[in-house]
C-alpha cells in the first residue's frame, strides 16, 4: 500500500456524490437520524456492536469519529440520502492490513431505506476509494452465516466466496459462523468496465 495515498485520503475524509447518495462525515447535527436505527436490536444482531441506549451513546460515537477525522485515522463516512438530506447510513473501512495490501469494509443501512439498494451504491463508491485513491489491491468482507442481505450485497459487488471460518467467534455471548468474502482489484476493474 501507498502510504502517501493512504494519507492523502483520511487527512480529510473525502466528500464523495454518487447518483443518490453523498458519502461524507458525520456531525453531531446527524444523531437522531444514526440514533434511529443505531438503537435497533434487528440492525445490529449481525455486528459487533451493541445497539446505542441512548442518543448520548450516538454522540459519543459521533464524537469518537469527529476525532479520528481530525487525527487522520480512517473512519466511517455517513450515507446521506440527497432527496431527503438525511443520514441513512455508514460505510467505510473496519481494517487495513498493510503488509498484504487489503483493507476491510463495514456497513450499515437504516431498515427504513433497505431494498433499494443505496448501500450497493455507497458500499460501490467507498471500492474506488480503496482500489483507484489508496491502491488496494484486496477488500475483504467478513459476514456472519445468517446474514443473507449482506451476502446478497457481496455477491451484486462482485465479491468472491473465500471459505467458512473454521472456529466460531464469540459475538455478545452468541457462537457466530464467519464467511469470508473478498475482491480484488483486477476483479473489480474487469466488472466496472
Ligand atoms: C446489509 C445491508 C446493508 C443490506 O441492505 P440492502 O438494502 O439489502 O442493500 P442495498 O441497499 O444494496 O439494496 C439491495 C436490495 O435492494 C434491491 N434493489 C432495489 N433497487 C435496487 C437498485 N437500484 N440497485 C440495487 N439493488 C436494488 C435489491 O434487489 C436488493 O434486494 P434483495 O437483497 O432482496 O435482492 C442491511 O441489511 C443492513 O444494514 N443490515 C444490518 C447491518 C449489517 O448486518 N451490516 C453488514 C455486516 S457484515
């Protein structure tokens, strides 16, 4: 990896427009929209994360990315919908792994706006900030078993199956079965064009 590229893209996390959607930061302004869904048992089931209690958790995570924003560390862009100027979202990188050249990415889709597939759009445009902008040559994905949309969501990106982790992980006292997907950048080069 290209640590000058790395740099130049999280010195100032890019402000990113796609058909529908702007990808760029979260500010404290976006709470009760993050706070919405954050809350939500349904949304975080599948993640590592336990739901917000209350819209001060939401401003403290707002806050922690306000600070990795200004140190330069990677950290979640919002997705907002542009017809409704709200925040429906989060996207961006979990993990880089910069011996091997890839990076892990994260998602999130308020339910209210799943199905239309505004996160395949938001989740598309943060791909080309990692193969095009920091010069990835991987993105890996890492889907809990029954976690069927965001299976579906890997697949319509292009992502390969890789293999079932062989030991469960212990997520909030549950045994969870990890599949791991992954893109190269050939890959996706060829699909884009
Ligand atoms: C994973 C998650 C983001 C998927 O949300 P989603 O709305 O299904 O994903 P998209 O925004 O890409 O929309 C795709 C769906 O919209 C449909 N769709 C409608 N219009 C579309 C369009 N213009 N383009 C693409 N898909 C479209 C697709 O058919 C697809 O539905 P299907 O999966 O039933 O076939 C969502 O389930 C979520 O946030 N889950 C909770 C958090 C989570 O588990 N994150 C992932 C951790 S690994």
């Amino acid at each position: 990896m290209n640590n000058m590229n790395f740099r130049r893209v999280f010195r100032d996390l890019p402000q990113i427009e796609t058909d529908r959607l702007t990808l760029k930061k979260i500010s404290v302004s976006d709470a009760e929209d993050l706070y919405s869904y954050a809350s939500l048992n349904s949304v975080t089931r599948f993640l590592l994360w336990s739901p917000h209690l209350n819209i001060e958790d939401t401003r403290g995570y707002i806050e922690f990315l306000n600070r990795q924003y200004k140190k330069g560390n990677y950290a979640d862009w919002g997705v907002f919908l542009k017809s409704e100027g709200r925040l429906i979202g989060t996207t961006g990188f979990a993990d880089f792994d910069f011996e091997n050249n890839s990076g892990e990415v994260g998602y999130v889709l308020n339910p209210a706006y799943q199905g239309n597939g505004y996160m395949s759009e938001a989740v598309s445009a943060v791909l080309s900030v990692a193969f095009d902008r920091i010069g990835l040559e991987r993105v890996n994905l890492r889907i809990m078993e029954e976690n069927k949309p965001s299976m579906r969501l890997a697949c319509r990106l292009g992502f390969d199956f890789i293999k079932v982790g062989e030991e469960p992980l212990n997520v909030k006292g549950e045994d969870r079965i990890i599949h791991y997907y992954s893109l190269t950048k050939e890959k996706w080069k060829n699909l884009a064009v």
